[in-house]
C-alpha cells in the first residue's frame, strides 16, 4: 500500500509518504529519491527546477511538462488570491480614520482615538 496525503496535487502521482508521521518526507516514484519540505518540492525535482532539490533524472518530458504547468498556475492562483484580499483591503473605509491625503501622523490618531474612547 502506498502512503499519500488525502490530496488531488498532480505531485502525488509521482511520489509517496516515506513514513505516515512525517507528512513533509517524500519518496520520488520514479527515481527513489527521498525529499523533505512537501510535494511542492517534489514537483520541482520532477520538473527538473535546480535550487532547493536536485532533479530527477528519470522523469520524462511529459512529466516534466505537467509539473512546471503545475507550479505556474499554483503562483498564478496565489497572486490572484492576493490581488484580491488587496482590493478588499482598499475598499474597507475606517470611520474617523484620517484620508490618504490628510496630513496626520500615527501620534495624532492614536491621541484622537483615546480622547473619544
């Protein structure tokens, strides 16, 4: 029986759980080799991305090929994610916070806030 987290991550296709405890120790299906810090770095080995795990020299193309587009869409979604818990962020108005182009310091807020409180 093979060991893998309750996950649909394309990684999991090519490797497995070393042990059940450590949930961060891979084992390349393909090459063997084992590899710590999760199955994103398990898809850069597989994609043959040098830097934090050395590549694996039995993954083919096509393997290669879905773990990049794996990877890029993973930073695409995150930046999406990002983008929008910014423009959230912008559009939240704080009652009796000074504007933008007010000229206030950090002081004379924290002064006004205490007085009304």
């Amino acid at each position: 029986m093979s060991l893998k987290r309750n996950s649909d991550d394309i990684g999991w296709d090519y490797g497995v759980l070393v042990n059940p405890n450590n949930l961060n120790l891979i084992k390349c299906k393909l090459c063997g080799q084992e590899v710590s810090a999760g199955i994103y770095r398990l898809k850069l080995h597989i994609a043959g991305i040098r830097g934090q795990v050395k590549p694996c020299r039995k993954s083919s193309e096509e393997d290669k090929e879905k773990c990049k587009k794996a990877i890029d869409d993973s930073k695409k979604d995150k930046k999406a994610r990002y983008a929008e818990r910014q423009e959230d962020r912008d559009a939240v108005d704080l009652v009796g916070a000074p504007d933008a182009d007010e000229d206030t310091t950090a002081a004379e807020v924290y002064r006004s806030t205490r007085s009304t409180i």
